[in-house]
C-alpha cells in the first residue's frame, strides 16, 4: 500500500480494496514507527482521520477528485488552520496558525488527508535540515547523512513512505536539493505559478511551493491542485493552469537538450557525473538531441542569490518580534530589551546569520554595491536562461555537486553549505521551472537529474522525466528498512 | 519677527484615504471600532500573509496629481520602510520612495490677497501604522491596529514657504482641495490630515539653506501656525546667541506651545528601503489617465473664477462660497431652484444661513434648512410675496425645519400687500396724521421721507410692497 502511486491508490478507494481511514492509519502508523528519522514536527492524527472519514464519504457519493482520501503531509513553512505552524523555528514553537494558506485550503478543497507538518530548516533556511529548531531529519538511504534541505522532512518522509506525497518549497534549491539527495521526484515550478499565500516568506522574490512525491505523474497530480491564480497573492499569475497529466505520455522524439557546460565542470563529483552521464544517455535513447551550451552568468548565481535571499529575509522576518505572536521573552525590561532578547532567543544561528548579512547589504552606502549590482547580475541570468530556452527545448545536468553528506559535515562551514545549491540557485533567480528526478546511486546514495525548462513549461519536464521514469526504475527503488 | 532673518518651511501633509477597505487588505478603514475588530490577518502582519494593492487609492492618488496639475508617473514601485515599532505590524512601512506615483506638481495659495505659487516636489501612497495607547495597561503599552493598513497620500512641498501664515494657507488649501476632490474627509482631530513641517531659518539675502528641524505630526491649522513661529523663534534666538540649528526631529506639544527634540539626524534610523516584492510595479497607462481626467471635478481655483464669471459675485462670496465643494453645490442647487437672482442667493447663502450654521455649529451638508426650501424662500422674494425684511422672519421659522417658506407665509399671514387700494388709503391718514412732517418734505428735507416709508410700514406690519409704497408716497407728497 505505501509504495502504490497517487493514481493507483485513488483506484483502490474507489474499487473498495481499501478505506481512506485504513490507508490513513496505516500511515500513520508507519509515522510512528519511523518517529527516529525526524521527518515530521507535528502529526495531527486526530484531523487526519477526521479528513479520512470525510474523504470516505465523499468517494462514496463518487464526487471526489484524485487526491481526495490520499495521505499527504505538508511542509511545515505552509500555515495551516488549527495546527502548529513552525517554520522549523522556536520562534514559532508556539503559533497556531488561524488560517490556511491557499496551498492548504485547495487540497482540503480536494479532500486530501494532512498526516502532519513536516520538518525543515529554520525558515527555510539551509540545505541539510540541520537548522531546524525541531533537530537534523536524517536521510533514510543512511541515516547518517542529511535529507538535504531546507524541505529535508518532506523528502524524507515521501522517500520513506510516511507520506504518499508532501509539499515543499523552494527558494534556492530547497525542493529539488532534497529530492535529489532522498532519491524522489521535486518540481519547483514558475515564479508566479503556485500562490504564496499562507506560505512564510523567506525571500518573497523566489519563494515557490511545489510537489515533492515519488513519480512524476504524481507530482502532476499535485501540481494540478497547486497551481493557478490567486488574487491574494499579487505575484501569482493569472495565466490558464494547463492539464499536466494529458501531455505525459508525449514522445521525445526531436526533443532539444542543452548541457551547461558549467554544470559539469570542477567541484562536481565524478560517481555523480557518470550517474548523470548515464541518465542524458537514457534520454537519447528515447528520442532526444543533446548539445553543450554555455551560461556564463552562472558563476555568479550564488553570491548574487547570497545578497538578494538574506535582503528579503531581513525585511521579511521583522514581523518575528514578540508583540503579537510568537517567541516573547520573559520578563522585558523595556522594548528594546523586548525586541532583541525575543529575537535573540527565538531565532537560531544561521537565520541570524541571514538577517545580518540581508540587513548589511541594505544599509545606506552599501545597497547600490550590493543590493543594486545584485540585481543587475539577477538580469544577467535571466537573460542567460532566456537565451539558452530560445535555443534548446530544456537543459539538464545535476542537481547537486555530490550525494547526500555526513550529519555535522558541513553546519560549521556556511561557504561550503551554500556551495551545494550551485545547480540551483541560478534557477530561482531566472523564476524559471525546474525538476530533479531520480537518475541512479553513487556508492549507494541516490542521485538527482536536474532538468530546467523555460517559464510555465511545467508540463514540458513532466512529460520528460515521466517519459525517464517509463523506461527507468530508479525512482520506484526504496531504502533498506523502509519497504 | 527679527527682520534680519528669512524662514524656509517646506511641509509634508499626510492625508488619509477615504477607501472602503484598507490599502493592502479588505478590512474596513472606519474609525473609532473597539481597538483591533478592524485588523485582519494581513493587518496584524501574520507570517504567511501577503499585500494586495487597493485599486481605489491608487485611483484617488491619480486624482489628487491631477488636480495639482503634476507628473503622474507610468511606472511606479512600492518599497518597504524598515523599522521595528510595536504599532507598525510587519516591521516594515509599505511606501514608496524612488518612483512614487505623483511627481512635480503645484499649488497656488493666497496671503492677504497676494498670489503664491508653491511648489508641490511628490506625493506617494503608502499605509499607515497602527496605534500605541499609553495609561490604563498596568505599565504597559496597548496596541491598536485597526489604523494599520489605511491608505494615506504624503504630499511633500518644495521649501517655498517664507512665514507660518503661507504655511497655514497652503495647509487650508491643501485640505480644502482633497475634500473637494472627495479623497480624504479632512477630519483633522481624527487624524485624516495631518502635516509634518521641516522649518529653517538664514540670514536674508543667503542662498543655501539652514539646518532645518522636522515638527512631527501637527494636526491643527492653529498648532502648525504656533509651532512653527514657536520653532522659528527657538532657531534665531538660538543662533544669535552663538548656538548652532542640528538636524533633528522635534516633536509639538500643543498643551505646553513648545517643540521638544525627539531624535537627531545621527540618532535616526537607516530605513533600509528596497522595493517589496510582493507587489507588482503600479502601471498608469493614458487610458486611464484620461477616465480620471473625465471624471475630474471642478476645482476650487475653476469654480471660484465661474462663480464670479457667471453669477457676477464679488471676490468675498466667491471665496467663501466654492470653500467646500458641498457649499458650492448648495448654493448652485439655490439659484437653480429659486430663479432669483445670484448675487440675493449669494447674500442669502453667506450671510443669513451661514451665520446661522456657524451659531449653531453646524455643516453645510447638516443644514436644518434644506437647498430646496431656502429656494422656497428666495423666490417668494423675487415674485414680491414677501419682502426681504419678512423674509428674514422666515427664514428662522424655516430654520425649525418643519415646515416650507409658503406654509409659514400663509399661515402667519406674511403674504406683501400690493393692493394700491389699501396702501393708498394707509398714505393718505399718515399724510393727514403728519402734516408739520409733509411740510418739511416739501420745503426740501428729503430725509423726512424714510419717516413716511416707515409709519406707512408699521402701520401694515411690513406687509406692503416696498417699491410700491415709494412710488405712491412720492406722487401724493409732491
């Protein structure tokens, strides 16, 4: 039952082969069991069979939806109505949100089942899980390295089964860096395509919820319900929200890949470059040309993302200031003893690290050499990504320079942290879509395919990597001690 | 004031938008709800919640450059003002600062009939902060949010102002113009319009500036004009005794006439701006500027001019009368009704009926008499039913409101005589009752004749028709 996909589970509540009550409780279950991986910040057992019940009944009047009955989780950056909503961080250790972001509310629209909140680093903010206010979530492929991050719980618990399917977010890479790392299919989509409503914001320019699940079609499905316009989101699109399911099986036939030769070049592991070698060839096989192209602007995604990201963030998490919810501190001496102990106590190391760094680039005297150049390097990419989408169909290449790493490797050494989004990052400055789909092992660690499309060419990357998943069985396999 | 020196005000007017709903969220913007029913998850600035742009004080905001004939920017962007208060939600202001959406403009004020034109440098929408409440919370502050989140429009004016009186001139003619344009309800005590004005002072003939100070939140006509004479004092006496002005922030205590200093310029803060990116660029295309420019009322400067074009009033009563938009309208529906002559309605209007709404205390828009029975009024006037001085009576039965000019005539009888019968057989036993009097007339002291006028009056209690009783009394006294 927990290896079954979204649309074979949707069969069975239909064919009665089982109840969404027992499939939920039997997740739950299951969540229980695996209490050790650290997936999970809250369980909210109690709603989840609620859901189930509800979902029951609505499969009974045979009015339900795909998702209506299926256990998911939601990452724990999405507020949601009731329940703790954390961020992964003690400053929310104590919010109970009092409404539900619009990625919630639809798939409660769509009766799916929330088996909880899952972990994540501390507002999103880290590549290994390890900020998290709530502990490391450890990687189920080995339980001594990281999940990635900072969607680390999702990509856990799906690559696990504590959850047919999770939501993520991704602002660097924090989607499809884990997925990569927990061996699952990550779609991070347009800028624009999923609402941010109820999402906590991290840096508000490229934020962007997605589906983390174990299939592609699966993560169309999720997608389907995620996407659209929302008019309490400015920044979401008002564009028509294709079928993602309908172009699947499309063939590759013709299909134009671009191969940035700065995806493959120093830092990049050699065991995880053959795996992604060997994954390009696959698709050749189907179908595909592949050509080398350049994007030169890439070198200086990172520190370009390591201005705008903590710029945003220092604004974004002023609102964290102990007068109306939150994290307060005992017994202020006055305001200012208020604001900086509540905020001192309630964040941890590396949030602080961010504000500090956002609050720095922002100041009089240093925007226009920071904030402003950052900008322009942001155009630059851009235009990089613009250029190569005109001339290629999508680009491929890693998603991270090496597997998932040792628990307490990198924590201590922020540079080298960052350096594990590389492939990634640029993504989120150009808004455009990007998946990791599971593409093999090195030394027993999975590896993730990036594959990068142009602006709301979603369906286009799940047609590819469902087409890699038809004649692949990577992402069906599961990790020891979890099948 | 010490003529050796030159005041340099510049004033920034806050004034609130009168939307319905807040400018970044649906909440409502009506003022005085019990302490935070009017914020909602957008207000309180809950993490998750995002901002979307009010179309309506965008609109309002266009109207206003419009009527201050300035730049509307095409493309403008909002930014967030970083600074941590308890009443200020999310830590940060949303405003703008590079591209604000109103830029170079003007007004045109009047100081003892002399005109000025003062220089309007940008205005740009931004929210308001809630509110902190002192006293009453055992040693702690209150925060009120239900302001948090209403549109407010900051109307910056180039340093042009040379005394406290054309700042009060510019300030009146500031709010005369946004309640005439319908974008903000003035009401100062509520805090709907409110300025901050940055005050320096140089010896005269110096070209650069001095150091200015920023008062702080003045809310009155009477604090602006104290507080800035206040401030402007404070300065001169200050370097004239070897002192130096420092840029700081002072704050006005109207209970005290004093400005106190609240922070200097290496106290104040690094706002950090950057622009939100929660919200798209405001796009302003001509289409829409030529709806507004359609739907554009007609100024205070237009109507005035009209006024004294079309109805021939005189400076005085055109001013008073197109000082509210709801004035000028009154006045209009009067003329329209009445038939009368404009300058008799003028009079009316700006004399009788204005003096009684001040007496009372009352608006044009609450006037127990209403356009249509002060028309009533006017125009049994002008068709001489009644006389001017019985109308006068009328008008204070008509000010109880229940009933109309032709009710209170007819039933009090008021109706002018203009039977020459009746008024002819009145002159003829007051010329007899008098005749030393017609003697004295007719040796030559005209004067004697109002006696006549006034004893013919008397005797029909004000009935009769003035013009008629004239002309009767001077054939039979020649």
């Amino acid at each position: 039952m927990y290896n079954k996909t979204i649309a074979e589970l949707a069969k069975g509540l239909r064919s009665g082969e089982f109840s969404s009550v027992e499939l939920t409780s039997a997740f739950l279950d299951r969540i229980k069991q695996h209490r050790s991986l650290n997936a999970y910040i809250t369980v909210t057992e109690d709603l989840a069979l609620q859901q189930a019940k509800a979902a029951d009944l609505r499969l009974a009047t045979g009015e339900a939806e795909l998702l209506t009955g299926i256990p998911m989780a939601q990452k724990d950056i999405f507020c949601t109505e009731g329940v703790k909503t954390s961020c992964g961080s003690k400053m929310l250790d104590n919010f109970i949100a009092p409404y539900n972001a619009t990625v919630v509310a639809k798939f409660n629209d769509a009766g799916a089942v929330m088996l909880g909140k899952l972990n994540m680093d501390e507002f999103a903010m880290g590549s290994s899980n390890e900020t998290s206010y709530y502990g490391s979530v450890k990687n189920p492929w080995d339980t001594h390295t990281v999940p990635g991050g900072s969607s680390g719980g999702s990509a856990a618990a799906v690559a696990a089964r504590l959850a047919v399917c999770a939501t993520g977010t991704d602002t660097g890479g924090s989607i499809r860096q884990p997925a990569a790392l927990c061996g699952i299919t990550g779609l991070k989509p347009t800028y624009g395509r999923v609402s941010r409503y109820g999402m906590i914001a991290y840096a508000s320019s490229l934020d962007q919820g997605g589906p983390m699940t174990r299939s592609a079609e699966d993560s169309a499905i999720m997608l389907q319900t995620m996407a659209g316009f929302d008019d309490k989101d400015s920044t979401s699109v008002d564009l028509p929200v294709p079928d993602y399911r309908a172009g699947l099986s499309n063939s590759l036939e013709g299909l134009k890949i671009g191969l940035p030769k700065e995806f493959f070049g120093e830092g990049l592991n050699s065991d995880v470059a053959a795996t992604i070698e060997a994954a390009i060839d696959e698709c050749r096989k189907l179908g595909a040309t592949v050509t080398e192209i350049s994007m030169p602007s890439l070198k200086l995604a990172i520190p370009a993302y390591y201005v705008i990201a903590p710029a945003e963030c220092s604004a974004n998490l002023s609102r964290f200031d102990g007068v109306r919810f939150g994290y307060r501190c005992e017994n202020p001496a006055d305001l200012t003893d208020l604001y900086t102990r509540s905020r001192g106590e309630g964040f941890g190391k590396e949030v602080k690290r961010r504000i500090l760094m956002g609050t720095y680039a922002l100041s009089a005297g240093y925007y226009d050499a920071y904030y402003i150049k950052a900008q322009k390097i942001r155009r630059l990419i851009s235009e990089d990504f613009k250029r190569a989408l005109s001339e290629v169909d999508v680009m491929m290449g890693p998603v991270t320079p090496s597997t998932a790493f040792g628990i307490g490797e990198k924590i201590g050494n922020p540079i080298e942290m960052y350096l594990s989004d590389i492939y990634t990052i640029a993504i989120n400055l150009a808004g455009v879509p990007a998946m990791s789909v599971p593409a093999g092992f090195a030394k027993g660690l999975p590896v993730g395919l990036q594959i990068i499309g142009n602006y709301f060419a979603e369906d286009k990357l799940l047609n590819i990597a469902h087409q890699y998943q038809q004649v692949t069985d990577w992402h069906l396999r599961i990790p020891k001690g979890f099948e | 004031m010490n003529s050796q020196w030159e005041t340099v005000i510049g004033l920034e007017i806050h004034a609130q938008l009168a939307t319905k709903s807040k400018i970044f969220s649906g909440a409502s913007t009506a003022y005085g709800a019990e302490p935070n029913t009017q914020a909602c998850a957008v207000d309180l600035g809950l993490p998750g919640v995002l901002p979307v742009l009010n179309e309506e004080a965008v609109r309002m905001a266009v109207v206003f450059g419009m009527a201050v004939e300035a730049h509307i920017a095409p493309y403008s962007v909002f930014a967030r003002k970083n600074y941590f208060y308890p009443d200020l939600p999310k830590g940060y202001q949303i405003s703008q600062m590079e591209l604000p959406i109103v830029g170079i403009g003007h007004l045109d004020i009047d100081v003892d009939g002399v005109n000025k034109r003062i220089g309007i440098t940008r205005a740009h929408l931004e929210e308001d902060a809630g509110k902190s409440l002192h006293g009453s919370f055992h040693g702690l502050t209150g925060i009120d949010l239900n302001r948090a989140g209403t549109p407010l429009l900051e109307i910056v004016s180039e340093p042009e102002m040379s005394s406290a009186k054309e700042a009060v001139a510019y300030m009146r003619k500031m709010h005369e113009l946004v309640r005439y344009l319908g974008i903000c309800d003035g009401n100062m005590q509520e805090g709907s319009f409110r300025c901050d004005a940055n005050v320096s002072v140089r010896p005269k003939g110096q070209k650069e500036f001095g150091t200015r100070a920023e008062i702080k939140n003045i809310n009155s006509f009477r604090f602006v004009e104290k507080a800035i004479n206040h401030e402007v004092e404070r300065q001169i006496e200050l370097i004239e005794s070897g002192g130096k002005v420092v840029q700081e922030t002072r704050l006005y205590d109207s209970d005290k006439d004093e400005t106190r200093s609240m922070r200097s310029k290496e106290e104040a803060n690094d706002y950090r701006y950057f622009p939100d990116p929660d919200l798209l660029p405001v796009l302003i295309d001509e289409d829409f500027k030529a709806q507004i420019k359609a739907q554009l009322p007609e100024l205070p400067q237009a109507k005035k001019q009209r006024f004294k074009d079309d109805y021939a009033l005189d400076e005085e009563n055109a001013t008073l009368l197109t000082s509210s938009r709801q004035l000028a309208d009154y006045f209009e529906t009067v003329v329209k009704e009445s038939g009368c002559v404009a300058k008799i309605c003028a009079n009316w209007v700006t004399g009788d009926l204005l003096a009684a709404l001040n007496k009372a205390g009352l608006e044009i828009t609450d006037s127990p008499v209403s356009h249509e029975r002060l028309a009533g009024l006017l125009k049994r006037i002008s068709d001489d039913t009644i006389s001017g001085k019985i109308a006068k009576q009328v008008f204070e039965e008509l000010w109880q409101g229940t009933a109309t000019a032709d009710q209170i005539i007819e039933a009090k009888g008021l109706k002018q005589i203009t039977d020459t019968g009746a008024i002819e057989a009145i002159i003829d036993k007051i010329i007899a009752d008098n005749l030393d009097q017609v003697e004295q007339y007719r040796s030559g002291k005209d004067k004697v004749f109002g006696f006549f006028v006034g004893q013919v009056m008397k005797e029909m209690q004000g009935k009769a028709n003035p013009g008629e009783v004239n002309k009767m009394l001077k054939d039979k006294l020649k």
